[in-house]
C-alpha cells in the first residue's frame, strides 16, 4: 500500500466513538431500520452473531444508569440517528434516556443469538410499525452496513455502503501489509496528517479524567491516580497504593485503566477508537501519548509513535478479525509497545524484540465480553506493554525457541492471529455458553 493508502485506513479505523462499540453498533442499525421505515417500531426483533451479543451483555450504556443490550435498542428506536455512526447516542440527555426507559417497557425487544451467522460480527435488525417493516444489517465492521430495506424498496433490500470508505474489509493479506511496511510509514508519513491521531490521545486522556472524579467500575485508575499515591489506603478521596509509588508506570496504568473504567461503566465520555474498539483505542494511545509528554518528546517523534501504535493494531486485527475469544486490548497494548520503543530510541529490530515479548507473555487472555472488568484487562496488557519496551531496548526477547514465537515477526504475529481466529473457535463457544448458563 502507498504511503496515502495507508493514511486513508488509519483515518478509516480511528474514529470517535461513545460508548461500547458491540451495543453502540447494535443501536445504530436500529437507529438506521427506525429512519427508513419512516416511524417509531412498535415491534423490534434484533438478531446477533454470539460475539456482538457476547460483548453487550453486561456492559454499561452511556448517560442510562444500566447495561446492556435492550435499553441501547430502545435508546436507538428512539433518539438514535445513524448519522452519528459510532456516536450515534450522542443526544441521549437525561429526557431521552427516560423517554426510553419507558419505551423499552412498552415495546420490548426479541433478541436472538444467531449460531450461524455469516460473519463474527453480524448485526441484523428488523422492525415494524403496523403492517410497515424495514430492516437493516451490518456485518464485518461496526458501522458497515451492507443491506436495508423499507416499505419503499425491494425485498432483498439494496447495497448501502461501498467498499471504497471501508478498505480495511480487504484483509491484512490483502493489502499486504507487514510490520516493516506499518514501520516504514510511520517513519516517511508527513507529520501534519497525524494531528487527528495526537486529537484522539488527548480525548482518550481526557476521559480517563473523567474517571478521577466519581466512581466508575471496580475504580482501579482511580485508586492509582498519582495524586492518591500517598494516601493510605482508606484515607483520602478514594485512597492509593503507596506500593506503586508515584511514577510514570502507575500514571500510565492508572490513565489507561481509568479510561477504560469510565467507558465500561456508561460514562458519557468520546473516545478515539482503534479498528472499532474503543478500549483499543485507549490502550495503543494513552501509553505512548503519556510516555512522550513525560519525556519532553517533540511533537513530531509523538505523532510517529502514535502512528506506529496505531497502524500496528490496525494490521494484528486485520487477519484476527474484528472480535475474537481473544482480549483485544491485549492486542492494542502490543501496539503501544513498538510506539513506546520507538520513543525509548528503539528502531525497527527493537520494535520486533517487544512484539515478541509481547506475543510471548500474555497472548492468551481471553474475551469474555465487555464489562467493567475489561479495566484489570487493559491493566495487565499496558504494564506488559511496557515491559517488553525496556527489555526489548536491552535486546532481551523471547526467540523462535519460545513457544509461538518465530525468527520472522510476521510468522509470529500472524501465529498469535490463527490461534484467536480458528484456534479458539470451540473457546468461545464454551465462555458464552458459561455467561448465559451462570446460577
């Protein structure tokens, strides 16, 4: 792909997004089957690949006070509008979230797993009012819808978006890119095309803030903000752990958790997303957008780490799929440790080292559906992330004798995607089997 090729992609895949994208995706097709039959369902029946529905079981919606999947379809009949995208809840003020509280009661949604579906992420929604129906479906990406149909159209519905505005459906093997291609661009791109990238670290860093104040989730960025660091542990406001003392490592995790913290519980805060996800998002651009600031990095050695960062995560998800059984913030924190690397004055060799100890350490955490938890998740593969940075820097790595891990970088990488892809097939059946059967 050409230097512009891959610009158009990093502009493709890191959009802002408010809320969790698995629920947020389900309320914009309903948003988009409401708009074309034309008025408010009074019957609404969502069907669901298992990890879409896997992912917005348990997790919260924004500005509603509750999680999960019925009050984010009723939130998109409602005061959704596709236009918006992965904002499409952007006007649910606290009038609109009571509006359809009291809808969700009234027209309650059937909402059914399919087991066949065509793709991982399948969303298909239809609605009625009266004898109208009208019906609308994504698939493959979040905001990629590839059928609708109104009263006015045909049964079989119609092309709704081009291929052209979603390259990234090509596939890593398609547009051939590797780890030394993600690397080159970062380093030849012209810096005054990343600002949106440097705009997206400072949202994400502003919604962690947002975390700071009250409490979101299990609060763990909370508890590790710096200036908690000294409190004990059941003084102050929400007290710290003087263990971790107050250091760039605990700022980064309790940033990066915080963010996430604040997504999970229902915030209603804008994140910059990363190939449809907004923890990946928080997690390949809190580190290295703090890590950089800390370090009196300029502002162009930023925008190259935070493109190299990005665009790492970008192809890793490109063969492992949008959704998986495995965690995909493990994967957005892999991307943080090249951008950190390469801030630490690493090179494309020292880049590979901290893929490899990346892939070699905790590429086995599974997804077991968005929820406040993810926070711990984000926890664990950031802390990883940068310690794979310095060991890396030291040339200390896992090699082709360790494991899943390979000479070639791309080997390995695409070693870690087989395994999430097909490997765990069976994997996540078995997990949502076990989140639907708990007693």
């Amino acid at each position: 792909m050409t230097n512009s090729e891959l610009l158009h992609l990093l502009r493709c895949e890191v959009i802002p997004a408010i809320g969790c994208t698995e629920p947020i995706a389900v309320a914009l097709c309903t948003a988009r089957a409401k708009e074309l039959l034309g008025a408010e369902p009074d019957k609404i029946t969502v069907y669901l690949s298992k990890n879409v529905y896997k992912n917005a079981l348990a997790v919260g919606i924004p500005n509603t006070g509750m999680t999960g999947l019925p009050i984010a379809i009723a939130l998109g009949a409602t005061v959704g509008k596709s236009e918006y995208m992965l904002e499409v809840l952007r006007d649910a003020t606290p009038e609109a979230v009571a509006y359809a509280k009291q809808y969700m009661l009234r027209v309650p949604a059937t909402i059914k797993v399919d087991y066949d579906a065509p793709s991982l992420l399948y969303i298909h929604v239809e609605v009625a009012n009266g004898d109208c129906t009208a019906q609308a479906t994504i698939i493959d990406e979040h905001t990629h819808f590839v059928t609708e149909a109104s009263p006015k159209s045909s049964p079989k519905g119609k092309d709704f978006n081009s291929e052209e505005k979603h390259p990234s459906l090509q596939g890593g093997a398609g547009v051939g890119l590797s780890l030394r291609r993600v690397y080159d661009f970062a380093m030849e791109v012209d810096t005054s095309e990343l600002s949106f990238l440097l705009e997206g670290a400072q949202m994400n860093t502003a919604a962690a803030e947002t975390s700071f104040a009250e409490q979101y989730g299990h609060g763990l960025g909370r508890l590790l903000r710096p200036r908690n660091i000294h409190s004990t542990l059941q003084g102050g406001d929400g007290g710290g752990l003087p263990l971790f003392g107050d250091t760039l490592f605990t700022k980064i995790i309790s940033y990066t958790c915080g963010a996430c913290d604040a997504r999970m519980s229902g915030a209603m805060v804008q994140v910059m997303s990363n190939s449809g996800s907004g923890n990946q998002g928080i997690s390949c651009s809190i580190p290295v957008y703090l890590y950089a600031k800390e370090n009196n990095c300029s502002e162009e050695q930023t925008l190259r780490a935070l493109a190299l960062s990005n665009l790492t995560v970008i192809y890793i998800k490109q063969s492992l799929g949008r959704l998986s059984a495995l965690c995909g913030c493990v994967v957005a924190a892999t991307g943080s440790a090249a951008g950190i690397t390469y801030l630490m004055g690493g090179n494309y060799e020292e880049i590979t080292y901290a893929i490899k100890n990346m892939i070699a350490n905790i590429s086995g955490m599974i997804c077991d559906g968005a929820k406040p938890g993810c926070a711990l998740k984000v926890t664990s593969g950031v802390a990883t992330a940068i310690f794979s940075a310095y060991l890396a820097m030291q040339h200390s790595y896992a090699d082709s004798t360790e494991g899943i891990v390979e000479d070639d970088i791309d080997r390995t990488i695409r070693n870690l995607t087989r395994i999430g892809h097909d490997g765990m097939k069976v994997t996540d059946d078995l997990i949502l089997d076990i989140m639907t059967h708990k007693q």
